[in-house]
C-alpha cells in the first residue's frame, strides 16, 4: 500500500526549524510495510494546504500541524472542504480540552472551542500530550490521519493510535533488526558482507558508526541472515536496537559492578557529558576531569611533567598515565584518558589534527589505542568520544 | 515570486536521513525574497519524480539529490524528459569529472560519464566540492536549478552560483537581523515588545533560548526597531547574529585576559564541552572538574563535608563552595560551579527535578543563581549549561 505525509507550516517552509516529523513518519510507515511515495510541506495559507490535500493519491496520509487554536490553524477547516465534510462540535473532546486548562487551574480560552469540532464521521484520536486531538478520516477511498504537528503530541497520538489502524490496513507484518556498529567504515563492513543476499539490508552510515538494518515481511526467516552478519562484523557491533553507546556501557559497568572515572583532554567534556545522559548513571560515574592545560595533566591526574615533555600531551604514554592516574587517584575499577589534537589548528605533519590516543585502565589490564579521525573539531571530538566509550565496553564486556 | 523545493532520494523519505537540504533551501529562499510555497520529498523512482517535476508552479523551483553516477539516479533524465530537451555531452564538464579522479591518482569509471550530459540549453553550475555539476535550466517560464544531494556540493553551488541569479530574479533585496536572547521565555518577551509593529519580526524558540528575527527590504529602515528591540530585550541578547553563546563566552574572556575553570554536578561535563567546541579555546579554559559524587565535591574541590550534610549537595552553599573551590585550586580568574538534580529520579517535594543552582565566582564577585528548568534529562542539562554560559557572559561583560 502507499502512503504519504503532508506537514503544514510556514516555520517549516522558510526553514526555520527542520522538518523531523517527516523523517520520523517515513521510517515507521515504511517500517509499518507502506511503500512511502512522496512527503509534501506546505504553508499555513489555505490556499496551499488544499492543493496538497487534492493531490494526495495515496491509500493513506498522514497530515501534521495546523490543528492549533490560532486563526493561522486552518488544516481542519480546508481538510473539510476538501473532502466536502461539515465541522462538528465533539462535546467529548471539549470537555477533554477544558478538563486540561482545568488542572493547571486555568479557563479555557475561547479559541480553543474551535480545537473541538471535527469533520462529521471522523474517528477522534485521543491526545494525551496536548489539547488538539488526532483524527481519522476515511474519505475517497483514502485514510486520512490529522496530526498536530508538536513532535512529542505527534509521535504519541501516532503510536498509541495510528499504529493499531495502521497494522490492519497494511496486512503486512514488517519486522526489522538494527545491529550497530562502530569502528569500521562503511565499505569495510560492506566488503565483509559483500557475498551475502543485502536485498533486505540497509547501511545506515553516521558520526556514531554504521548501523546495519534488516527488514522482512512475516513468513520470511531472517535468522540465519542477521546472525551471518552478527558474525562477521564481530566486536564492532556494540548494540542491537535502539541503543546508545552510552546506554551500552552503563549497562556493562552496572552488570560488572564497577565505578568508571575519566581523564578527558580533546574531548573537553563530551565523554563524561554522554555518560551522564543516561539516567542513573551516578551509580557508576563517580567523576571526570578536563584536563585541558598539561598543569591541569600533572595537578589533576599525577601525569609526570617528564612524560609530557618527552613524549608531548598528545602521546599514548600520556593516555596511559591519564587513564592510570583518573583510576588510582579516584579509587574507582576503570579509569578512561583522552587526549589528542581537535583542531582546526595545533597540527603538525607527524601529530596531525585527528591524531587521538585512548587509554582504558581496568583492575585486569591497561589498553591504549592510536586512532586518526577526519573531520571538523566538533566531529573529532564526537568520533574520538565514541571511541574512547567503546573501548571502555570492549574492556568491561 | 514564488519558490519550491524538490528534494530526491529514497533515503528521504524512507526516514534514514532527516532531510536539512529543504530546511536550507526554505530558509535561504525566504531571506532571498522568495514566497516557498511547498517542498516536497520524493523516492529515486522516475514515475514519482516525473509527477513532482510536474506539479512545479512556481517561478523557481531547486531540485536536489538523484545526479549521482550510479543507475538510480534519475533526476536530470526525468527533467529532461519532462521539459522535453535531449541531453547532450558536455565536453567541459567530462573534462572536469576526469580532472578530478587524476587529482586522487583513479582512472574515471565509465558510469561518471553520464554525469557529463546536461540537458541542451543547460547553464553549468560548477561543483568544486564533488564531482556532478549543478545546472540552471529555463523552461516554461521557470527557472529550474538541479543541484546535487550531498549537503556540502548543495550549499557550496547555491551559494556560489545560484544566488547571484536568485538575486537578480528577485528583484528584491531582503536583509534581516538576528538577536539571540536566553533566559526569558517567548510569552514574556512578546509581551515586552507587543507595542511594537512586528509584521517583520519571527519569534524563534529553541532550547538555547528564543532568537528575535527582524527582516526588511531595501528601502525600509529598521534600524529603530531594531534599536527598540535591543533595548527592552536588554541584558537577555546574548548574541547578534549566528554566534553560538560558548563563542561569545570565549570573545569575553579572551578580551579580559582572563581564563575558567568550571565544576559541574548535573551537568556532567556539558559545559566544558561547549566551552571547548571552540577552536581557540585552550586559550582561556584551564580545567574542568566533573564533581558528580559528593566524595568527588569534597576531594577535588575542596566543598567542605558539612556544607553539603547542612544544605544538601544541591543547595545555592554547594554551588557557591564549587566556583570558589575550582577557582582558587585552579589559580584562574573565573570559576563556575553547577548543582542540580537532572532527572528523571532524584526529585523531592522540596527539591524537584530541574532544580539547579549556579555559582560564578570572579575577582570582583561571587553570584549564585536559583533556576528551575522544565523537560527531559537532557533538555534540562542543556538548559543548565545554557544558564551557567549566560552567568559567566554576564559577570565577565
């Protein structure tokens, strides 16, 4: 079946905010087996909202924004033209939108009344987020789903109640497997897979490595597919699903029982700011220092001035002492050292901008790694703290 | 006059990749004059790209994605098709396509020819970032202008080619102005300026803040409401223009001669990697500490044991105890401390979650500020870091 999204606003047309809605819509139909055909955004003028709405031809569109209590919310009232409905008051709904303002111990505004009404026949979608409730609309042999067009509104009305209708109408059951890699660019894994059927697999390349997608349909057994390539790409792959690194590692360290401590120097920050995302990670995170000047290496961490001289900050020696010293100083089972050249400047032809060296220290060994990343500052500084986050996963897995 | 943009690749709207090239495009052409009407997203397929290619009503239309070398890639034949123009080898462009491969040291693979055909009557855009050229084609009445998907080769030919045509098409010169504000919400700050005539004023809110967008064209003079704006907004702009607020924090330091160190809790070491995204910054950021346990608090900052028994470790005390301590240890001009609770868990009655306190300390003063953020964990840990950036803004200013 094909399906298509329209997304209504002129925030989204003059480019003042991109359109995740959109994106966001497009994977789950295509995950929910609907081939996606086109996504169309227009402007709040209804001029331009009902030219979209004629030229849907699709058995299903999803239609976000424009159902807000201002004057300039029209995609309700031009939809019902469109589709030649009359606007009916839903007491329900009024009475949902006024229990809302109620709580907060507020009246209802006027304007709100009109976020009550619906196209006669429509099917409403509750909305637990906000005041605009969803709506289905099935009309020329098309199914037509309202949307507003606040994202957390959106995906919540989409999943508790799209979804459901959704599935049906498909008939289709699509399934699909993420495996996440890091470490290996994406020809490389590709090569590694290159003699396997890819029909159903997706590379899906980023600053945080390759994800690798395999979708089927129901009767399809993918088992010895996804394992193949579970195989292949090895210890690169740190999460199945929707995972984050992050998450990974936390989920490690807790299993473990251990405590992590960073020494970052490149990353200024990021590592120990990833690790904090995650709730609850005060349970293993006891403490990070941004050792960013070498005194900052020497009075934080007990690097010895000597190394750094000898060797210069940006040195595996001195990942080694960072990621020994955080560990010992702190009293913690890991202890992770970062240092390298984010760049644009500070490069030289044999410590070029990308050069980063990691160390991990654990109660059973010390690692450090060499590694070269491409990019600007801001992408060496993501890639390097990737890195440094997955060798703490290889070292406590 | 009016504007479309047409952007093409299964990897759209399939949901893989969140489309930037039309946000880009929609914010370009609206500061260029232009009324985007519509952006539209299609898959590879040549039937889906005929039918938007079709349904082009506008004056100008852009058109990116699909002028790849490899067999799905069919935008300029389906043009081509479309306005009916045969396509012809353009000598100069093979040339450049084989210049480039020689550059790497690589033979041109046969399929890179077909990225040498034009449609007749075609104005060649250079590419000096990849190797298919853009193209500006008039047909019917429109401009069309074919450019390559690959964000960097887009931007790069828009901006060098295609905008001195839109500029002239235009007619218009529209210019326009950004005030970066923080730590005011939307709703007060309209209210501020709701005297005020804002046909030409767009309210902009973000997690850093709300930006204030004043646009004119030539022959109007804002500057006075300009002027009004920067007034009544007052100490809230941060910035003028696309500076981020960790470039103005570092423009202010480097000014004063005076160097940070910062001491983060819930945080988790955002700050320092905001602060040090900025190339340069090793200048005047000294160290970072991210003191998340309390042992941390006491050991590395010398926040006395009993301050955080009496106050708890998020209290206004701990914040203060955190600048100074990180400050004199560090021998730096500007310490910064930030304590708060992140969420989701954590939160009491009396202290719920996104509370947080923030301490600057400077050789003139110590401030600390009570702040009670709304959202998720990381929303709340950015707003903090947002928070502490724009204290330190303050007191160093």
């Amino acid at each position: 079946m094909r399906a298509e999204v329209i997304t209504v606003g002129d925030e989204l047309i003059t480019g003042l905010v991109v359109d995740s809605n959109s994106a966001y819509l497009g994977r789950r139909l295509t995950e929910l087996g609907f081939r996606v055909v086109r996504m169309t955004s227009v402007g709040d003028g209804p001029e331009e909202i009902r030219i979209a709405l004629q030229q849907v031809s699709s058995d299903v569109a999803v239609v976000t924004g424009g159902l807000g209590p201002t004057p300039d919310d029209r995609t309700k009232e031009v939809f019902a033209e469109v589709v030649g409905r009359r606007l009916v008051l839903d007491e329900e709904v009024l009475e949902g939108i006024r229990k809302r303002f109620a709580h907060r111990g507020m009246e209802m505004p006027r304007s709100n009344v009109r976020q009550a009404t619906v196209p006669e026949g429509s099917q409403v979608l509750p909305n637990r987020w906000g005041t605009a409730p969803g709506l289905h609309v099935k009309a020329d042999g098309r199914h037509f789903f309202l949307l507003p067009g606040v994202p957390r509104e959106m995906r919540g009305i989409f999943e508790e109640s799209v979804v459901p209708i959704l599935r049906k109408l498909s008939g289709r059951a699509i399934n699909f497997v993420l495996l996440r890699t890091t470490g290996i660019s994406e020809s490389a894994l590709c090569e590694k897979l290159s003699d396997l059927d890819l029909d159903k697999v997706a590379f899906l390349p980023g600053l945080e490595g390759v994800d690798v997608r395999v979708m089927w349909e129901e009767g399809e057994d993918p088992t010895q597919l996804i394992e193949e390539i579970r195989r292949r790409a090895g210890q690169f792959v740190y999460a199945e699903g929707e995972e984050g690194m992050e998450e990974v590692v936390g989920r490690l360290l807790k299993r473990r029982g251990w405590r992590i401590a960073t020494a970052e120097s490149c990353t200024g920050g990021l590592v120990g700011h990833r690790i904090t995302e995650v709730p609850g990670s005060s349970d293993y995170f006891e403490r990070g220092v941004v050792a960013y000047s070498n005194r900052a290496k020497v009075e934080l961490l007990g690097v010895p001035e000597e190394l750094i001289r000898r060797h210069g900050a940006v040195s595996p020696q001195v990942a080694k002492a960072m990621a020994e010293g955080v560990r010992e100083r702190t009293g913690v089972e890991v202890g992770l050292g970062v240092t390298g050249i984010a760049g644009p400047t500070g490069g030289t032809p044999e410590k070029p901008v990308g050069l980063v060296y990691i160390g991990v220290a654990t109660p059973e060994e010390v690692r450090v790694k060499e590694f070269r990343f491409v990019g600007e500052r801001s992408q060496i500084k993501f890639r390097a703290s990737q890195a440094a986050l997955d060798m703490v996963r290889r070292a406590v897995s």
